[in-house]
C-alpha cells in the first residue's frame, strides 16, 4: 500500500510540477500538552496562490468491512475512533503549518484494490483536542486521588469512597 501510495503521489508531482505542492507520507506527529503521540500518513501541502494543507488517513480494509461500510445495505457506522484520530493529527497539523483545510479517511479494499475517500468535517479537530484534554485531567484526578489516600493510609478505592460521600472539595477545604 505504501509503495502504491509513493507511486501515485510521485505521479502527481510531475503532473504538477510547475505548481508549488508538498506532499509528506508517514511522519510521526507528537502533541506534548495533551501527551498525545502519532503517525499521519499523508499530508498535502498546496502552496499555490490560495493555500491549502489537506490531511488523508489511509484505512485498509477487506470485501466484508468493505461492503458494511459502502455496500447497498450498509450497515450504520456510529463509531467515530477513526475520525477522532484524524481530529488529533488534525491538531497537530494545524499547529504545524498555521492551517488545515480538509480531512479525509481514504479507505482501500484489499480484495479488489477499490479506493474512496470520506470527508471528515474539521469539527473533529476540537473534538479530538476536547477527547484528550479530558483524558488528561482524568488522569491528574486519579494522581490526586493516590497521593491523598497514600498520606491517609487508605487504598485508592477507600479513598474514592470518602470523596463520593463527602465531595473532594468539601475534603480538601477541612484540611
């Protein structure tokens, strides 16, 4: 799939080669404030009079994913992990280049090679960042929590049940 990729994109840049097109394959992408780490697989940078920065997930699939997915029954999707990963590295791009333009999860079938693209709306971009943030203040919550049931000589779980009943903050301020 890479060697497909690289091929098509080489492709389409002697095509274009009197435009100003970036194009960057698998690069790792890391967010230090939200502990967030990952790996894009392309990003197209058009550099052209109107700016554009474009951002593809490649999802590889087979005749059965592929058939729920897009097939004349398909089946109802409501799970949005891969668009929330495409949010995420839509954040970081975005830090990146200054902007971000659009986001697509290109889905190839590894049966019989079809290939379609799925615009992501940019609000995943927030999302993603609001997913993560939460992640990361849940888990400064539950630091708290160890410290103060290790000063207490309680286990974490007495120390949770202490908060429910009095409130963490109604505990903090007999302090």
């Amino acid at each position: 799939m890479k060697y497909y990729m690289e091929k098509k994109i080489l492709e389409l840049k002697i095509n274009n080669k009197e435009k100003d097109i970036d194009f960057h394959v698998e690069g790792e992408l890391t967010i230090p404030e939200l502990n967030v780490r990952g790996f894009y697989d392309i990003i197209v940078d058009d550099k052209t009079e109107d700016r554009k920065v474009y951002l593809y997930d490649i999802k590889t699939c087979g005749g059965y994913a592929w058939k729920m997915k897009f097939g004349r029954n398909k089946k109802l999707d409501p799970s949005t992990h891969y668009e929330l990963q495409l949010g995420t590295y839509g954040y970081a791009i975005k830090e990146m280049f200054g902007q971000l333009d659009g986001m697509y999860l290109y889905y190839y079938n590894k049966d019989n090679s079809d290939m379609r693209a799925v615009e992501v709306p940019l609000t995943y971009v927030s999302r993603a960042y609001l997913f993560w943030k939460n992640i990361n203040d849940e888990h400064k919550w539950v630091d708290r929590l160890k410290k103060i049931a290790k000063e207490q000589h309680r286990s974490v779980s007495g120390q949770a049940r202490v908060f429910l009943m009095e409130g963490i903050v109604g505990y903090e301020s007999k302090k």
